[in-house]
C-alpha cells in the first residue's frame, strides 16, 4: 500500500486559516471515490465547521466567554481534520 504524507501545517494557521482549510478539504473529499470513507465524513466537518463560523463571528469584539467558546469550536474542527 502507498503511503500518504499529510501536512499539519493548518494547526498554527489563524481562525480564518483554518476555517478555510476545513472547507477546501470538505470541498475535495465530496465525492472523491478514491479515499473510500474518510474518518470524519464531509458532511460532519461541515457541521463543525458552521459552529466553527458562528463562533468566529460571535467572538469578534466579545468577550472572555465567546473566545473560549471560539477556541473550543476550533479544537473541535482541527480534531476532527
């Protein structure tokens, strides 16, 4: 079997970095016959990844509570990638 190199590089990406990575990878394992069945379904990432957006934008100009709420979406998305 051939091994695959993955990056990880997305862990120290910003927010909107990683939100954008999730979505292109969401956007490329739809469909895509060749992986078989992903860990975490497309339709699940995308799930995290709408909480990930919502929190986003609640936690712009919030306070304490809304960015840990953010960061706790965040590890939920970069878990789940």
């Amino acid at each position: 079997m051939k091994k695959i190199r993955t990056s990880r590089d997305y862990n120290q990406a910003s927010d909107l970095g990683v939100y954008k990575f999730g979505s292109k990878s969401v956007e490329m394992l739809t469909g895509n016959e060749n992986l078989g069945k992903p860990p975490e379904s497309p339709a699940d990432l995308t799930i995290k990844l709408t909480t990930f957006k919502d929190t986003m934008t609640a936690a712009d100009g919030g306070g304490t509570f809304l960015t840990a709420e953010k960061d706790a979406a965040r590890g939920v998305v970069l878990t789940a990638l």
